[in-house]
C-alpha cells in the first residue's frame, strides 16, 4: 500500500492551529496504569485534563475525581469536548475505538502504544482530526504514585505531522521527558528495544531466583541479595555503556569458571544452560568490542560453550 495511505496523510485534515498546552483540553480514552500516570502528570505540568473514558464507567470515574476539572463520559464525550484525546485502551482495541468514535476536525487523537502503527488511527484522520503516537519508554504499574515519579527523564517516541509534532514535543519537555522522533519504519524495533530493558530482565531474575529455589531459598532472598547487583550493573552501564563496564568471567577470559557453571546449570535444567550458553557468546562478542578479550582468550571460552556441557 502507498505510505501516504497507511499513515492517514491522503485524508489530510484542514489547517488548525492547536492551543497552548496550558490552554489545551486533553481527554482519555481508556482509564488504565499509562492514562492514571500521563493524566495526572499533565494536569500537574499546567495542561488540563478535562474528559476520561473508559470500558467501565468505574474506571472513568475514578479517574476523572483524582483530577481537579475532569468530568467521566463516554467516549463520544470525549470526543466532542477535547482538543487532543489519548487513546490509552490496550493495543488490539485502538483500531476498533479509532473507528467507533465520532472525530471533527480541529482536533488531535493519539494513541500511547509503541508497538502499533499511527495508521490505526486513520479513521480519525478522514474525520479530519490530526493524528499521532505518543509513547512513554516506561513501565507504569498500578500505583499512581510510582507511576508518576517514574515519568521525569524518560523518552517518549512521537510520531505526527505539523503541526500536532510540535504540540507532542511541546507536552513531552512539559512532563520532564524527552522527544524522540524515530525514522520511518523503526516504531516496532524500538518498541522491542524497550524488552530488553525491561521485561526480559525480569525474565533473566526469575532464572537467578530459581538457582537460589533450587537449595531452598526464597524468591525474597535472592531479590535482597541481587537487587544491590543489579543497581550496581545499571550505575555501570550508565557510565561505561553497555561494552566497557561488562563484568563477569566472560569479560576475563576465565573459561574455567564458565565450564563450572554450565555443568551446575545443566544439572538444574539443560535450557537453563542453553540460555546461558546463549549469552555468554554474546557476552564474548561484548568483551572482543570493548577490547577485554584478546583473540585467544576469547576462543578458549568459546571453546568451552561448544563442549558438552558434563563433568
Ligand atoms: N503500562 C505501561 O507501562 C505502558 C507504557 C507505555 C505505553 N503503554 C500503552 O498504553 C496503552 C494502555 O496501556 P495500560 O498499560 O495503561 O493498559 P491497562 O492498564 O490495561 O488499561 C487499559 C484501559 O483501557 C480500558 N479499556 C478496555 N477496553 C476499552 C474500550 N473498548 N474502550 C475504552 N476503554 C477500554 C480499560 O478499561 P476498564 O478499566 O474500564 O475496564 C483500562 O482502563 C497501551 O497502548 C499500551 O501499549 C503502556
């Protein structure tokens, strides 16, 4: 299909000039963990917030009576009252909102998810509403509060055309963030990148926490001791970058200790093993790029992750 088609431009809305941001009536559709942090943070910057929706009236609600001038309605309500409304519901449904909602012109709508693209939203484009991505790199969970502290300094990915790019620029420096506008194409690898910050961390602790479950400690015991590691490692890679500061027997050349972990992991589960085969080797291409390994050294712990990994 055309570019132009997918992201909606073929319907190009009539001129509008969005209002300051402190002028600005911003609505939620979707009152869940990212529009709870996103709707307080604006009204806390100076934006109001003014309309919240949501699949039950509760959530709306709630929402709306922790926000000082935020009345809950429907989402036609909020469409009809906002200058820029959030599509904040779970991925798969945006489509289906961007569809079901009535949209005017002079007036914005942008979904928060990283992975969709703003093409989703192309039924209120042909309404002739601007639209866009407006995606935080964050984890929000269910306390507000952290949720909250947790926005200051993130990236937040946006994706529009004038002159809604500049209103989401605008809002993102006002919430303490930093835009970021990614090239055409990249939206789903940047998304993924954010994996590997977090969710697959959790995926790599709950592998450590099964070692320390496999002589009967407890998933808080192996937390306390290896939280105060892993702030440590995160202090590092924000000063050494993701090369330099790598540490661990991998980065030393010391194969030994590397045959002695494979032999306990594949004791414990041979695709425990398997995963930390897999990362050593790409640990061995860290330390080759920063320099700490010397050719040798590298291939004697490459040739300890090709062995069998017994006794
Ligand atoms: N949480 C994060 O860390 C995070 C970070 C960046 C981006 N995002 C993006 O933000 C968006 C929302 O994620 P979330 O984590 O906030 O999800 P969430 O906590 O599950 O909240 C989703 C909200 O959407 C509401 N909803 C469900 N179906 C709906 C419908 N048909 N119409 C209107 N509202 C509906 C839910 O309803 P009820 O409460 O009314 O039942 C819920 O309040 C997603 O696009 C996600 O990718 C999330």
């Amino acid at each position: 299909m055309d570019e132009s088609k997918k992201s909606g431009e073929s319907a190009r809305p009539a001129a509008w000039s969005p209002p300051e941001p402190s002028a600005l009536r911003v609505g939620f559709i979707g009152a869940g963990r990212l529009a709870r942090a996103l709707s307080l943070a604006l009204q806390a910057a100076g934006v109001p917030v003014v309309r919240v929706a949501s699949r039950s009236a509760a959530s709306a609600r709630a929402l709306a009576e922790s926000l000082p001038d935020c009345r809950p309605g429907d989402p036609a309500d909020v469409a009809r009252d906002c200058d820029l409304v959030f599509l904040t519901s779970p991925d798969a449904l945006i489509a289906g909102i961007a569809r079901a909602v009535p949209w005017r012109p002079g007036q914005a709508v942008a979904h928060c998810s990283g992975a969709t693209p703003v093409a989703a939203l192309r039924p209120a484009a042909e309404a002739g509403a601007l639209i866009g991505g407006f995606h935080p790199m964050q984890a929000f969970g269910a306390d507000p509060g952290a949720a909250l502290a947790s926005l200051p300094g993130c990236t937040v990915a946006i994706e529009a055309e004038p002159p809604l790019d500049a209103l989401l620029h605008a809002l993102a420096r006002r919430l303490g963030c930093v835009g970021l506008n990614l090239p055409p194409g990249a939206r789903v690898r940047y998304h993924a990148s954010g994996g590997y910050a977090s969710q697959h961390v959790h995926a790599l602790l709950a592998e450590a926490v099964r070692l320390w479950q496999s002589w009967g400690a407890t998933e808080r015991q192996a937390l306390d001791a290896l939280l105060p590691l892993l702030r440590g490692t995160v202090e590092s890679l924000a000063r050494s970058g993701v090369a330099a500061g790598m540490p661990g027997p991998v980065s030393r050349g010391d194969a030994g200790t590397v045959r002695l972990h494979r032999q306990a992991l594949q004791a414990v589960d041979p695709e425990m093993r398997d995963l930390y085969d897999r990362l050593c080797r790409r640990g061995v291409a860290l330390a080759r790029q920063a320099g700490r390994l010397d050719a040798a050294a590298a291939e004697g712990v490459e040739r300890v992750l090709d062995a069998p990994p017994g006794p």
